[in-house]
C-alpha cells in the first residue's frame, strides 16, 4: 500500500465545475472569480476578498502597496516557507527572522526585539494552519511606544500610523482564534490554494483586506483589481462589452490575476469545505495524536484549545531527544515502508540563498529544535481509517529501529 503525501479532492464535481468554466467560453477573471471572492468573503467573516495567482503573488502585492521598499525591514519568523521572506527581498527591503515557540509560531516577545524605526511590516505565519497569538500581537504593534518608532513614508503608512500585521495564513482558513476566522484577525491576511493547500483551485490564493478605518475597502478592493491587471483601468470582463474598447493604464501594476478555470475548483471546495473536509482533517489528527499521545517517544502538536482551532493542515510530529540526522534515518525507514511524509519545513537561515545573506541558523535554536525532531504525516481528505492506521504502525516501527539502532 503506498500512501502519498498530500494529493489533491478532485472528483467528478470538481470536474464538472471546471468544464463548465470551460464551456461557459469565460476562461480568465470573471464570475466564478466573484463568486469566489465572495464565498471565501462570507466564510472568513471579511469585508473585501481578492483573489489572485498564488498566495506569494498576494503578500507580494500588498508589500509593495504599503510601499515597502530598500531600507524597509519586514519580520518574519525563521520557521516558515521560504515564500514568506522571498518576497520581502523582492521589494528590495530586509527580511528581519525571528526564533519561534515550541508550537511552531513566531515569539511575540521575539517581535518586540526586533523592531526599530524601519520596521514597516511583521508577517506572521499560521503553522499547520494553527493561528498565531494574534491578540499579543495586534496589540504590540498598537502599543504608544511602538507606533512612536514608526516612521511613515507613504500615503498608506500614514493612514495606517503603525506597522502593517500582514499574515501569511496560506495554511490556515477555516482556522479560528478567540470564536473569528482567519483572514478576520489582522489588517490584512492572504491564503493559500496551492495544490497541496487544505483548499485548492491548483494556483491560487486570497488576500482577506481587513484595515481599520479611515479606510475604504470597497475603493481598496477596486484598486488592487487593477494593480493586479497591469494598472489597466478595465479588466477583459469590462472590455468584452461591445463599444467598450478605450483602457488606460494607471500605473505599471503586475499581473497575478485568478482565473475562472482555477476559481471553479475553488468553488466546489469552498462547498464541501467546512462541512465535509475539515471535520475529516480532524478526524486524522485526532487519531494521529490518540496513537502517539501516551507514547514517551513522541510529542504531539497542540491543534484545539479553547481559544484556537487549527485548520488541520499539517500535523507536525515530533520525536524526543533525537538529531537531525536520527529524524532524516527514521524517514528513510518510513518512506521503505511506502508512506510518504515530508519536513515543514527546513527553516530560512539553513537555505543556501539566507545563508548567502548571512542569516545563521545558531540564532534561532527553537525553530533548529522544531525542524530536527519534525516528522509531517499525511493529511488529506480521501485517506482512509485503514490508511491512518498503516502511516502509524510505519512511524512506530521506524523509530523503534532507528532509535536503537543509534543508541
Ligand atoms: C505554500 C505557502 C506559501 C505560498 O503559497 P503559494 O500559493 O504557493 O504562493 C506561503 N507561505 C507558506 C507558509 C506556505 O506554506
């Protein structure tokens, strides 16, 4: 029985939806986009949804709304997809790391640390879609002494006054924290739907628009449409309509629009979502953690308290008092017994490319401690009770081999 790791719910509804994107002769942005828009709006509690290419297109774009720019710093933590940095360089700015908790979130004490006056944006990262502490840090960056070391620079800076709380929820919707959905707890939040995400279109992501007043959501939403869109002041949609020719471009925007192919998957996911595909998500966590709660070689992740609900995207197994090198042998065994698993992930201060700019993993012994004991087991809507029950006889018997081999 060989068990992948994450693929994708596509079944003949899913089929269906996308061939009658297809047929509809409508291929790019259009009404099922809207639709999405909306669904995911109502869903997560948010005034305004865009959807776009990727979630790194999104946090990308709205980087580069606030105006962050060379000189500019963005913290982010050390343990997280190398996205959530990678576009903090591409706006030219610093990407400040910060060490994490032993749940895998960035250390709110560790924000404050590290803000000076050219902080502009703290990117939090919700981990296997459980959220981070979003009271403590909403309320940091709002702290008097805090807001005094902002230094604004743009019309958007000065609007907001503070530093921007951007989330990289890419694993997160569905989550909730204190009773509210992701996408609902910070300025603005961006998802996920990458293949491999708990809610896929293939490509593609959301941008949750979530800022206080003064200002206008509706008229922000209005404008990102076209900073995605090159700048163009009409989309294809607007165009299409006869006699409706003449655009102008407003500014030279980028180009991450979703598609309505793409947007149909989504559609039918948004569907089954809450109802049919996180309640079986927590289901496989919940069995994972029965097999390996009382077992003193393992620890198991905290996913549901009171305050915090995880979306159930990645359950992060641990192993006790073992090395990097022990966890990569017990994969081995595990992949030879055909269950895949995975890392999530191999913190940004080990990859070549940070290494390059001087990031040293020493500096962040939480996120090393969290990586070199990490094992990700399979989580996905179609794995079986019978499927759970073989992934975990395949951890057991690995590590009861590797461990004593090595000891
Ligand atoms: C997948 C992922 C992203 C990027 O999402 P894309 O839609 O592939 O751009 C960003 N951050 C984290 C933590 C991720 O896991």
């Amino acid at each position: 029985m060989y068990i992948p790791f994450s693929p994708p719910r596509i079944d003949d509804r899913t089929i269906e939806e996308v061939t009658a994107a297809l047929r509809s002769g409508w291929i790019t942005t259009g009404p099922r986009t809207k639709k999405l828009e909306k669904m995911i709006a109502d869903y997560c509690h948010v005034p305004q949804v865009l959807c776009v290419s990727s979630a790194s297109a999104g946090l990308e774009l709205m980087l580069h709304w606030f105006g962050v720019k060379e000189g500019d710093e963005v913290i982010v933590p050390a343990y997280t997809y190398c996205a959530t940095a990678n576009v903090v360089v591409h706006c030219g700015a610093t990407p400040v790391m910060v060490d994490v908790n032993d749940d895998f979130l960035i250390n709110v004490e560790n924000i404050r640390k590290a803000i000076t006056p050219r902080t502009k944006v703290v990117i939090p990262v919700d981990i296997a879609g459980y959220p981070c502490d979003y009271e403590l840090i909403n309320a940091l960056v709002a702290e008097p002494e805090v807001r005094a070391l902002f230094q604004p620079q743009t019309p958007e800076q000065h609007q907001l006054g503070r530093i921007l709380v951007l989330s990289d929820a890419a694993h997160s919707i569905g989550a909730q924290y204190h009773g509210r959905k992701t996408g609902s707890l910070t300025d603005v939040s961006v998802f996920s739907f990458h293949a491999v995400k708990n809610l896929t279109t293939a490509e593609g992501g959301a941008i949750c628009l979530n800022l206080p007043a003064p200002f206008d959501l509706e008229a922000l939403y209005k404008y990102l449409c076209t900073k995605s869109l090159h700048g163009q002041s009409k989309d294809a949609l607007a165009k299409t309509q006869i006699g409706n020719w003449r655009y102008d471009v407003l500014e030279a925007g980028y180009k991450c629009n979703m598609t309505d192919v793409l947007a149909a998957i989504g559609l039918v996911e948004m569907e089954r979502y809450e109802e049919d595909m996180l309640p079986r998500r927590k289901a496989i966590f919940n069995a994972y953690t029965e097999a390996f709660k009382d077992d003193e070689r393992f620890q198991v992740p905290e996913y549901e308290t009171a305050q915090r609900v995880s979306s159930y995207h990645v359950y992060p197994l641990r192993i006790k008092n073992i090395t990097e090198v022990q966890r990569d042998a017990i994969m081995q065994a595990i992949f030879k017994r055909e269950v895949s698993v995975n890392v999530h992930f191999i913190p940004l201060p080990m990859l070549t490319c940070y290494k390059n700019m001087g990031y040293k993993i020493e500096d962040y012994p939480v996120a090393y401690d969290n990586y070199s004991r990490e094992i990700s087991l399979p989580v996905y809507y179609n794995l079986t009770d019978e499927q759970v029950a073989f992934v975990i006889d395949a951890v057991k018997a690995a590590v009861e081999v590797e461990v004593k081999t090595e000891n």
